[in-house]
C-alpha cells in the first residue's frame, strides 16, 4: 500500500469511529438553552428522545452522524413550554360540548349543534354560549327545531350566563319533565300551556341531573383535544391541578399505548380517600406521568368575592369571602401529606387564605427541607406575609392579573391593591416562581402568559404603561419561569425545562425571537414547530 492509500484509510476510519449516530441534530438555530448561565447556542443533538450533546453548528455537525438534520435558518429555539397551572382536562371536556357563544341567531345555535353533531355523535348533546340579546329576534328560542333534526337524541344546552337552559324533548322525556312538575326556586317556561324547552334557574336540575357522566370513551376524546391544542401553541408539559385517580390511571394507560404523548403532572384532587390511597402508593412517576402532589382549596374567587379576606372587602360592606374547606380538614391533609414524599399545592387566593396556609404548612413542614409545597394562585398578599414565601413556592398566573386589573382594586382598596399579583416580590422572596394560566379558565397560549408577565398590559395595550409594573418580570425571569422554574416545581429539573445534556428533547422553534422583539408583538408570535422527546408533534 502506498502511503496516500494508507493516509486515506486512516481518515475513513478514523471519521468513522469519531461521528457518533444520533437520530437527529438541530442546526442553525438562535437557541436559548435556559441553562443556569442562560447560555445561547445553534445546534444540539438527539438520541433516544434526549439531549445528547449542545453547542456550535460546526461542533455538532463535526462530532455526530444523523439520521436526520433540522436546518432552523436561524429561527429561535426554547425549551418547551410548561403551565404549571391548568385544567388540561377540563379544556378537553369543554371540547365535548357545543360551543354557542357569539352565535347571532337562533338558526346558527342549530346549526353549530348540527355541526358538533355531525363530528362528535354523541348520545346527549350538551353546551352552552347562546344569548338571545345577540339575536335580532330577542326572545328565549323554543325548542321545535332540535325536536325535528334530533327526536332521539336528548339536547340541553345553557344560556351564556348559565341560569338558562333550552332542552328538546327528547331530553324532557328522559328527566320526565311534564307541565305539572315542580317549579322551585325557578321557572318551567310555557307557552299556550306546553313546554317551550326553556328552564330558568331552579328547575334547571329536573333537566342537568339526567345528564349522562361522561363515558371513558369521551373523556380520552377530550384528553386527545386537549393535547392537540396544547402541541400547537408549545406546551409539552402541563400540569393538571386537580384530577381522580380514575382519570390519572385512563392518562397512564393512553400514555403506556400511545395515543396520549403530552407529559403531564398530575396535582390529584384532595380528599381522605385519595390522601390515603396515594401516600400508600408513593410516588408514581413515568418518563409522561408524575404524580407526586395534591390539589386543595382553601377559598374562592376574587371576581365573585369568594376569596377569604383578612378585612371586608372594599366594595362590600361586612364581607371577607370565604374558606371553602373547613380549617381542620386542610391541617389533617396537611398533617398526612406532609408525612409523605407528596407535595401540597393549595389554591388560595386572599390575603386571609393565604395567611392560613402558610401558617399551616409552616406548622406541619417544620423542618423538612425542600418539599416545594406551592400556593396555587396568590393573588392578594398582606405585604407582612410575604416573607412566610422564603420557603413556599409561589405559583402564579400572570393572565390573571390583566384579566383582573380593571376592577381588582374597586375590591380590595388602594393599599391592599400594592400586595396584588405581586410577581416580582414573590420571586424575590422564593427565589424561583412557576408560572401557568389556569385554562381554560383563562386562554391556553404560553405567548399570553409570557406578555402578561413581562408588559402587564391586555392585547389593546391597556394600561399604557403596564398594570404595577414594579411587579413585572424581565424575560429571561419569564422564560424561566414557564421552563425550568416551572419543571422545579413539578420535581423535575433535572429531566426538563432547559436545553441541555440529559435532558428530554422538549423544545419548540418559534418565527420570532420572543426575547427581543417589541412587547406588543409577543401574543402574535407562531409556535412552529414542537417536539416532545426529540418526537415533532405539531
Ligand atoms: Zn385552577
């Protein structure tokens, strides 16, 4: 052999025990990895589902031998998207029903029920949304129309503001609803002596209570919508605050066959019963599914008065809201969950139900080091309170706060208002803060959260310059927020949120660079493309 044939073996075989086969490598890209230094970086590579290895183009493209490259001309990467607050669930089951909010006419509510119909089959159509008001003819409908097209299937669907309802007869039949049943607490409407399909208020329930529960079949149509949602606007985890075990052994087994991929942090839904079932069981934890945690309640709401105040509120004489679970029960779960490995994640939203929870978890978490307990929520915060959150994780949803800013202080006043929604202050005090939206109770895209956090404004770029912005995050607080913070909360730094070596290869490619375009801009962003374990699913 001559020595240039020699030379060029030496290459050969050299190049190839030097590249590595990976499945794919990502090149080109304006990534940010989200690692402790929140470092940049253009490419990384794949294999098994996880991260391998991330760094340069040249550097990736020189050490590994894909079977696939993804070119991103530049386009911005981040981690994927986790909301660390959400009914993912509920978003799905509202996929069940027919929607009929904004319908303009009576002949639109049919059609869409038609519509619904035509892709779902179900055997009792529900909804809601419709609003005579919206219509030129502004009379409650009747119900011969459903009575003709559906004479078989039974149809209840609720006024928008849910005290009305119109069922056909079908759905009469069932609850058998006649002329001369009850009329308590409301009104059965009638016209020439017949039944018109409209209820009012309390008889209501003659009609909802015969409403089937949703089959298992349904509620894994509903967990497959939910999830096609989420992958299209960047969400590869969510994590689900409050959810049976009936439901949490259905996502398993959707997992374990395929046909559910999004990774879900199941908060079950609290009670003696599920304490004690899921203590016993420990921790239950795949690559999709970790459950590990519990969802309580301790008050209401903000917008309807219900959250537990320690004062009156300001626009009600003599009310402070309400706990929604007796104080001795949220100790005794407390009490059990804390001697687990679980982690307690309570919704509580006044100053009042905030106080209290922090005092217990103190009382029952003494000295136990990192449990991550979270309070859900924690709007409204005597500003005394706030270093009782040096140890207890705040989650937050910033949509709330411009969802609520028009009339949160005509509620609390002008000096409780300073302790509201107050991020920055939270995130000062933990260290960290994990961010979500509560959908569907609020809208689901992670854009909408990421501009709340960090413009405090709504999408008509009202309050000018941002609602207390003094509480405003900064990007890259935010970004974490939605990651890496995110995935902490959920015990799970050390598999995601970041772009790095180990990790799961959850990450999105956006059309924008989300961290330097003007604010305004941020909501109209386009999730590109999704990748859950190096897999695209949008
Ligand atoms: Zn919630």
């Amino acid at each position: 052999m001559n020595k240039i044939t020699i030379l060029l073996l030496t290459i050969i075989l050299f190049s190839c025990t030097k590249k590595e086969s990976v499945d794919t490598i990502i090149i080109n890209g304006n990534i940010y990895t989200v690692n402790d230094n929140f470092d940049k970086a253009q490419a990384f590579a794949i294999k098994y589902g996880k991260i391998i290895d991330v760094g340069s183009t040249l550097e990736i493209q020189s050490k590994y031998a894909p079977t696939y490259i993804n070119d991103i001309k530049g386009k911005t990467i981040v981690p994927g998207f986790i909301d660390a607050h959400c009914h993912f669930l509920g978003l799905g089951m509202q996929q069940q029903k027919v929607d009929l909010s904004g319908t303009k006419s009576f002949d639109e509510v049919v059609q869409r029920i038609v519509d619904f119909q035509k892709e779902k089959n179900t055997n009792y159509i529900t909804g809601r949304g419709w609003d005579q008001n919206d219509w030129e003819v502004k009379e409650f409908p009747t119900k011969e129309k459903l009575d003709e097209l559906f004479p078989n299937t039974p149809i209840a669907v609720q006024r928008v503001d849910g005290h009305a309802l119109l069922a056909n007869q079908a759905a009469i039949d069932l609850a058998g609803v006649t002329t001369n049943s009850k009329e308590e607490g409301g009104f059965i409407v009638k016209k020439d002596g017949k039944l018109t399909g409209i209820f009012i208020d309390g008889p209501m329930r003659l009609i909802s209570s015969k409403i089937p529960p949703a089959s298992i079949n349904e509620i894994a149509q509903g967990l497959k919508d939910a999830e096609r949602i989420c992958f299209n606007l960047g969400l590869t985890t969510v994590d689900d605050a409050g959810l049976s075990r009936e439901v949490v052994e259905l996502i398993d087994s959707l997992q374990k066959s395929g046909e559910l991929k999004m990774r879900i942090y199941a908060m079950i839904s609290a009670s003696d019963k599920s304490i004690d079932y899921f203590t016993n069981k420990g921790i239950i934890k795949t690559d999709r599914l970790n459950i590990r945690s519990f969802k309580v309640y301790a008050d209401g709401a903000l917008g309807s008065r219900g959250a537990a105040m320690k004062e009156s509120y300001s626009d009600k004489h003599n009310h402070f809201g309400a706990m929604v679970t007796p104080l001795e029960d949220l100790e005794r779960f407390a009490k059990k969950i804390a001697s687990s490995d679980y982690q307690m994640n309570t919704h509580a939203i006044g100053d009042s139900a905030i106080y209290v929870m922090l005092k217990t978890y103190k009382d029952v978490l003494k000295d136990k080091k990192n449990r991550r307990w979270r309070i859900e929520h924690a709007q409204i915060i005597d500003k005394n309170d706030f270093d009782n959150f040096e140890n207890i994780l705040p989650s937050v949803q910033p949509t709330h706060a411009t969802s609520d800013m028009y009339w949160a202080e005509e509620r609390v006043g002008s000096e409780r208002i300073k302790g509201a929604y107050a991020f920055k202050n939270l995130l000062n005090k933990y260290g960290k803060i994990a961010l979500g939206t509560d959908f569907p109770v609020e809208k689901v895209s992670p854009l909408l959260t990421f501009y709340a956090a960090v413009a405090r404004k709504d999408l008509n770029n009202y309050p000018e310059n941002g609602f207390q912005m003094e509480n405003a995050l900064t990007r890259e607080e935010t970004l974490k927020g939605m990651t890496i913070w995110a995935a902490y909360s959920n015990f799970e730094e050390h598999e995601k949120g970041s772009i790095e070596i180990g990790k799961m290869a959850d990450f999105i490619v956006l059309n924008k660079n989300i961290m330097e375009i003007e604010p305004e801009n941020i909501p109209y962003i386009n999730i590109i493309e999704t990748y859950v374990g190096g897999e695209k699913v949008k």
